[in-house]
C-alpha cells in the first residue's frame, strides 16, 4: 500500500471515531510514521477548575491517537493498529484557553509491534505539557 494511500485510511480511521470528534482532534499532517494533530481547548474539558486547566485524560487521548495515527501511516506498516501499552509523563499544566498540538512518531517496527513516542505542546511555547511512549500491534493480513 503507498504511503498516499496509508495516510487517506489514517485520516478517515481518525475523523469516524465519536471520540475523536468529540474532543475536537484534527490531523494536521501525516505520513513516513509520523503524525501530528491538534486539539482546540474546550471548557467541557477543563480537569481543574480554579485554573481552566485540560484535563490530563483529554491529553492522554490526544497523545494516544496521535501514536496510533504515527503507526498507521509508516511505510513498514499495514494500516491497522491498537494500542498495547501507553506511558505518558506530564511536565506541565496545559495553558488554559490554549489548543493543544501532540506530534508522534513511530521510530521501530518489528513483526508484530510498533514503538512510537509523542510530545504534546501548546503552540508556540517551548516547554512540552507531555511525553510519551507507546506500544501498538501491527496488524497482518
């Protein structure tokens, strides 16, 4: 399958699940094992309200269908995946009132399991609100 072909699938797998849509995920780029989407901020999602910070689980997805997105569309992979195991350290609070942007990239594939690892940042500032690593399956015909 190309490359042009992975990314169409990954773009449509993203943008048909409820989930993603409800958080407001767009994928911004994609393709070679790498993807990147954003997440606008969203009152409904706030996880601290005295300071109208993200919640830590919005991020989580966002960080977690990024690597799956990542994993979709690198040249050693079919397009199917899910996630085996997701490690997410969070250096920083979100900036309240500010989107969201996580970029994932999936670094090694073997048989059976791919590896990524992900940043999620708000635009335009340099400290990253999370890192993270991840295991997918890799799904065979």
């Amino acid at each position: 399958m190309d490359s042009d072909t992975k990314a169409r699938i990954a773009r449509q797998f993203i943008e048909a699940i409820p989930f993603s849509r409800a958080l407001g995920m767009r994928l911004e780029e994609i393709g070679g094992g790498v993807a990147v989407i954003s997440m606008p901020w969203n009152p409904d999602l706030i996880g601290d309200p005295e300071r109208g910070v993200i919640h830590g689980g919005a991020v989580s997805a966002l960080m977690d269908t990024c690597g799956g997105a990542a994993v979709m569309s690198h040249p050693a992979a079919p397009a199917g995946t899910a996630t085996i195991d997701l490690r997410i350290d969070y250096m920083r609070a979100a900036t309240p009132g500010a989107p969201l942007i996580a970029r994932a990239e999936c670094h090694h594939i073997t048989r059976s399991v791919a590896f990524m690892r992900a940043v999620a940042s708000n635009p335009g500032e340099d400290a990253p609100v999370a890192m993270a690593t991840g295991t997918f399956t890799v799904e065979r015909a």
